[in-house]
C-alpha cells in the first residue's frame, strides 16, 4: 500500500472539516385571503414576508416607489423593512388602516374586479440572518414556483389550521428558492465577530431569561466594561437596548401570530410582569399590546 494512502475511517473519508452557516425557518402563518380593502399607511415588523396574488389590483409602497402585486411576480419582503399598501386607488388612511377580507375556500376561487387574491407567508430565519438590511425584493414567476403555489392555495381551500409535513416541505421550498435569488451581498450583518455573534444568539435563545451584561461577557471571555464597549460598536447600540428591542420584537410576533394571553407573552419575553412589558412596548411601539393585538394580531 502506498504511505501517502490511507484507508478511510469514517464516512467521510477527507481529514479537512467543512462549516455551514446553520438557519432555521420558523413559519409563522401560510394564509390564502380575499382582500377587498388592505390599506395600510405603515406596515414594519421583525419577520420575513412573501406575497403572492392571483390578480391584480394591490400595490406595495416603500420609499416612494410602487410595486404592483400581480400573477406573474412574487414579493419577498426582509424584516422591519417600513412600507405602505392598497389595493386599486382606495385611499390609505393617515391614521390606523382599512382592512376587509378573509380565507379564501374552494366555494370562493373565482377572480373578482372588487377583491384581490392574496398569499401571504410570514416566517423568521434567527440570527443573524432577520438582521440583514431592510428592502422588498420582487422576483418573476418562473414555472417551477407557479407549480408550488398553485399546489399551497390549493391545499389552502381545504386546510387553513393543521400542515401536514409534506405541505410544509413544500412552503419552505419556496421560501429557500426565494432566499437563494438574493445577491449574495444582501446577507450581510451586524458583524462578523464570532464573540458577538454568540451572543446575539445566547439573546435569541434565552430572551425570557435575567440577561444582565456580566452574563454576556462569560460568553465571550472579556470583561464586562470591554464586553459592552465591543457589543456597542459592532451592533450600534449598547446591549440592554439591543435586548429591550428583541424582547418588543417577540412580543410582536406572539402578539401577531398566537393566542396567547398578555400576562404569557410577557413571561415568554423577559418582563417582571405585563405591566411592566405593557409600559415598555408602548415606550417603542406607542400602542398598547392590548390594542395591537386587538387590531393588528393574527392579520
């Protein structure tokens, strides 16, 4: 035998160790609706969102600019990206939101001219990949993504509640091909510093936990006062504030996307009570949970 050869040991057979950036799609809700009003002045929450009609009349506003939701494109949408909608010329209100509609079901798939079709996927990724850069990402309809969607609205006309794990499969094939069409230069984050990086994770998974800045600098081995200082510029703002925000922004998504009561939402992000978390939410969001969840919550 020849001694540069060796016989593998394992089943991979090569000695260099290969990383993988490691992400988990959390979906959150998979809706088919009609939609005769959808006039937001201002929709921004800490969640992926992909947007599918299959008609026209609805349009996506963001920095000015118009994006016409039609048949053959699909909109993909990152996190805390601020934008407006409507659908044809309705006006959109100054304040609050006009909204009529509901799940569409095998007795309501005909096209009509006084409501839109509407698809909507709301999911997260974690961290750090919900941190990337705000903006809405429009894509054309190939046939491969036709076939995956008519496949999920038509599941959509029997199931509204219960997945099964093939239709899962299915929606988190089509969120992979659309993440995938993103220049690789979209996923840049808060920072490439492993110490912060664990850490932001630690937050992730532990934000009902005491999360005080000596317990994040363990995980990093520094000090605290270096802890903070490092944390602070590479994420732009100190921990605790980076903390609060997390906790507003799960709180969000249990409010938007859950049953659950106030009190259990605040003991799932951290807070001492709900009336602490209510204080606080209203402190970043002005309005109360109570009232979000009432106006906005499951939408």
């Amino acid at each position: 035998m020849d001694a540069n050869s060796r016989i593998p040991d394992k089943s991979d057979p090569s000695d260099e160790l290969q990383e993988f950036p490691q992400y988990n799609i959390q979906l959150h809700c998979c809706r088919y609706w009609w939609l005769q009003n959808w006039e937001f002045s201002e929709l921004s929450y800490p969640f992926w969102r992909i947007y599918h009609n299959s008609n026209e009349g609805a349009v996506v506003i963001c920095n000015g600019k118009e994006y016409d939701l039609t048949p053959d494109r699909i909109v993909l949408i990152a996190p805390n990206t601020s934008y407006a909608t409507r659908i044809h010329n309705h006006k959109i209100p100054k304040l609050g939101y006009s909204l009529k509609g509901g799940s569409v079901n095998l007795n309501l798939s005909k096209k009509r001219s006084d409501h839109v079709l509407h698809l909507f996927i709301h999911f997260n990724l974690g961290i750090p990949f919900d941190n990337i850069p705000s903006g809405i990402f429009i894509f054309d309809l190939t046939n491969y993504l036709k076939i995956k969607l008519k496949d999920i609205k038509h599941y959509m006309g029997y199931e509204h509640v219960s997945f099964s794990f093939h239709k899962t499969l299915t929606i988190h094939s089509l969120i992979n091909d659309l993440l995938s069409q993103l220049p690789e230069g979209n996923w840049k984050t808060y920072t490439k510093d492993y110490r912060i990086l664990q850490v932001l994770t630690y937050i992730e998974n532990h934000v009902s936990e005491e999360l005080s800045n000596t317990t994040l600098a363990e995980k990093t081995n520094l000090v605290t006062n270096a802890f903070a200082r490092l944390f602070s510029e590479e994420i732009g703002m100190p921990p605790q504030k980076y903390i609060k925000k997390k906790r507003i922004d799960k709180a969000r998504i249990l409010l938007h996307h859950t049953h659950l009561s106030i009190d259990e939402i605040a003991l799932k992000t951290g807070f001492a009570d709900r009336y602490h978390f209510s204080r606080i939410f209203k402190q970043v969001t002005r309005i109360s949970p109570a009232k979000y969840k009432k106006e906005i919550g499951m939408k």
